[in-house]
C-alpha cells in the first residue's frame, strides 16, 4: 500500500518514511504543499499523512482542495500547534485522525494501520482468505497453519490481493501499489514477484488469466 507523506521538516518525513516502510508500506515524501495537492489528485494512496505547516500552500488548503475535488482518501493531519480549535478545523474539513506533533512513530503507525482498516471495511489486523491468513501488524503469512516466510515486497503483492479476491487484478495496477512513484518500474518485476510466491505458497495459490491479470485461489482448509 502506498502513503503519501506530506512533511516540510526532512527529518522528520524521513523519519516517517521510514517506519512505514519498516511497517510494509510504500511511501511517497514531499515538502511542499502544491506538489502534495497535485500528488494526492492525481495519484492513487491508501493513506496520506499531511502536516499543516507545508511550505506554498498549508495542509489545511490542500485538505478542503481535495475533498472539494471529491477525493476520499483517508487523511492523518499533524501539526507542531495541536490546539484544540486546530483539530476541529482539520476534522471539519474532512481529516480523518489528528496527531500532534512531536509523536511517537510507533503511535503513526498504529493510527495508519486503524485508519486503513476502517476504511477497508476491517475490523482487525487478521486478513483471511481460504486457508491464508495474513497477520497485517506482525506482517506474518501462514497457509493451512504453515508459517510461510515472504518478504516485504511479496507480502504486500498478497496483501492487494486478498483484499480484492473477488477480482482479476492487473499486472499494471500491483506495480502501481507495489512501488513508489519516482521508482523505475520493469514491466517484467510483477511476473518474477509471482513466480517467488508461487514456489513458496504453491503454484495453485495465484492464478492469472492473460489480459485481464491475477487472483487469488486459494481452497478453504
């Protein structure tokens, strides 16, 4: 999943940037707030972090531009401030959770991950699909009680999977949530990411149908 993290101070978006990835996501960083209008127009994110002291246009105006242009993408607003009419302006513009700064990282993700799974219509961290079972906090796959060892990458390519395991899903949107935007995509990397998860979860597990993409089918235990 891909979080676009909008942070004017640079060590703390690296920071940021860091932990989530460390957390199984993808992140995008920018610092100032029109490009992180444009990005969050115009690019698919699971989530986005948004401070708002950006540079050029603050996080406020860029929160009520998206919502304006009917984008509804979960929305972490931070800020140095933290005021208690600060956040009621952020929640009333359509932010989705408020987190004053300074911040634990941990508590960021831990929010990111909350926030996702309401939005994705989960109620906890477990994903289950047949006899896979996907533990999203811990990032631990096991199939038939089998713990099976994916790596970050892997993981996530199953994660989008299951969560859309009614559909065929195509080659070219797993490269857009797999990686970053400024990323050098071979348009070969998704069939060589499916054929390790193949060897490790069994060839039977995801099934492609040429022009239309992969699926997962996996059998109930």
């Amino acid at each position: 999943m891909r979080i676009l993290i909008c942070e004017d101070e640079v060590t703390v978006a690296n920071a940021i940037a860091g932990a989530v990835t460390k957390a199984g996501f993808v992140p995008d960083v920018t610092h100032d707030g029109e490009d992180a209008w444009f990005r969050g127009s115009t690019e698919d994110y699971a989530a986005i972090v948004l401070d708002l002291g950006l540079p050029g246009l603050d996080g406020l105006s860029v929160l009520r531009r998206w919502r304006a242009e009917g984008h509804k993408t979960p929305v972490i607003i931070l800020s140095a401030r933290g005021t208690w009419a600060e956040r009621v302006d952020g929640i009333d513009n359509g932010a989705d959770d408020y987190l004053p700064k300074p911040f634990e990282m941990e508590e960021l993700v831990a929010r990111l991950r909350a926030l996702l799974r309401r939005t994705g219509g989960l109620a906890s961290s477990i994903l289950e699909v047949g006899a896979l079972r996907l533990d999203l906090k811990a990032g631990k796959t096991t199939l038939n009680g089998q713990q099976i060892d994916l790596t970050p990458l892997e993981f996530r390519l199953v994660h989008h999977l299951a969560l859309h395991r009614d559909e065929q899903v195509s080659k070219e949107e797993l490269s857009e949530k797999l990686y970053a935007v400024n990323h050098e995509r071979d348009p070969n990397a998704v069939e060589a990411l499916v054929s390790r998860i193949r060897r490790k979860l069994g060839a039977h597990v995801i099934e492609s149908k040429r022009g239309f993409g992969y699926r997962l089918a996996v059998q109930e235990p």
